[in-house]
C-alpha cells in the first residue's frame, strides 16, 4: 500500500490521515456501545470531545517533535507545526494528554478517573490493533536487521523504512499481543467487576509491551541516539509505575472496606 494517493495533480490524500479518521470513529462507536454494557454516560465524551480532540492532536504533535528533534528543529514557520506529510503524532503524547483531560474533567465532577478508565481502555485497544496492522502498510512503525527468521522486507518506493535489508516486523508483534491484551482483557471484564482494574492492567501490559519490543524498533529519537533506550521506552516506563499505583490503590481501598464491614 502507499502511503499516500495522488487523487488530483498536486492533491495529495495520505492513508494514515485515512486511517486516524477510521479509527477516530470506531473509538467513539466503540465507547458508545460499551456505554451500555458499562453503566457509563456517553455524553461524558460527546459533551467533552472538542477538548479530548484538541489536547490529543496539539501535544501528540508536540511529543513528536520532541522525539524527532533532530530532524524537526529547524522548523522556522509556526504553521509548519500543524503540517504533516507522514506519521508524526507520538502515542503516548496522545496517550498521556488524553489522561490529563480526562483527569481533569472527573475532578470537576468531583469522581475519580478510575470510574472511566475501563471504558476507555477497551474502546482504545479496539482500534489499537487496527492501527498496528496499518502501520505495517505505513511503514511508520518499523523494526531494526535481525536474524530471528521472522523478518520481513519493504520493497515499496515511497516507504519510509530507510532499511534495505529485511526487520523485524515490529507492527505485527505490536498487532499481535495488542489483540491477545484486548481479547484477554474483554473476557475478564465479563466475570471481574472491579472499576479501574481493567484500565490500569491494559496501562501496566501496554506499558512492559513498549519496554520490550521497542528494543526492537529502527526509528531513532532525542534519548536513543546516545542510550539503549528510546523516548516511548522512558514513557512507558512512567506510565507503568503510575498504572501500578492506582491498581494497589484500587485494592488497597478494596481490602480496607471490606475489613471494616467485617
């Protein structure tokens, strides 16, 4: 697939905005169908949506610019900013914006974000993996030469894989065990009724997910050019400690209810 189609001469329509689009969609119908199933209000999201979309796309922006700072500093129009002509949103800057509104938002209302935290988890890694198989497509989301026996090559002109040789195929692991956490995850929120443990879980697997196999990834950022370590990898690492620290809390206020009714 190529990473863009010429629909007019000079008029450009490129398939991650396709798929950002697509997904975009299938989060909101999923939320609203697991609104139902959850005992959630949908117009929790609808009335605050303008301000999830604008955090989300402003700061995933500006992640990206960060992680890419060495090809991205010498943007010099302001415009430029908001100009895009490949994948240049940073998930987690998605990710971790998109928790802070939400946070915000529940603090007005005087809840907690663990009342909402399962809903949005599974409508999120609904589309997850959707995005994942397209990024294979992409090749925005790309590994690194190995001699695992699994490896794949990009033979497509307008690629951006600068690799020649074949990768690790990094967006099919990442399909992979998004769709096993997803469709472990939904079956264990059938039987298990504990607000907040199916969020902060996916938050802590997604987390030691990145850890990992972004050891694998061939793109390099700000932090990976002079470390073993890349920019998600130090994100992840965040959002797993936090993650882990609402779960305790989640049982340690759990445990001390039910001493007291004993």
């Amino acid at each position: 697939m190529f990473p863009f189609f010429e629909i007019f001469p000079g008029v450009f329509v490129y398939s991650f905005g396709i798929t950002l689009t697509i997904c975009f969609f299938a989060f909101v119908w999923n939320l609203q169908r697991l609104a139902k199933r959850f005992w959630y209000s949908f117009s929790f999201f609808t009335q605050n949506i303008l301000w999830f979309f604008l955090s989300v796309f402003f700061f995933s922006r500006a992640f990206y610019i960060a992680w890419r700072w060495q090809d991205m500093k010498f943007i010099q129009d302001p415009i430029q900013f908001f100009l895009m002509n490949e994948y240049s949103f940073s998930i987690f800057g998605a990710i971790f914006w998109f928790l802070v509104v939400l946070g915000i938002l529940t603090r007005l209302e005087r809840s907690s974000i663990s009342r909402y935290i399962d809903w949005i988890v599974l409508s999120f890694l609904f589309v997850l993996v959707l995005g994942y198989i397209w990024s294979l497509f992409w090749g925005q989301v790309y590994g690194k030469p190995t001699d695992l026996g699994i490896e794949i090559s990009y033979t497509n002109s307008y690629t951006q894989v600068e690799y020649q040789v074949p990768i690790f195929p990094l967006p099919i692991v990442y399909a992979f065990v998004s769709f096993l956490i997803f469709s472990g995850l939904y079956i264990l929120s059938l039987f298990l009724h504990i607000k907040g443990f199916i969020g902060y879980m996916w938050l802590i697997l997604f987390s030691i997910m990145i850890l990992i196999f972004d050891s694998f990834s061939g793109k390099q950022d700000i932090i990976s050019v002079s470390s073993v370590f890349n920019l998600p990898q130090i994100f992840s690492f965040i959002l797993l400690v936090w993650s882990s620290f609402k779960l305790y809390s989640i049982f340690k206020n759990k445990s001390s209810s039910q001493i007291e009714k004993i």
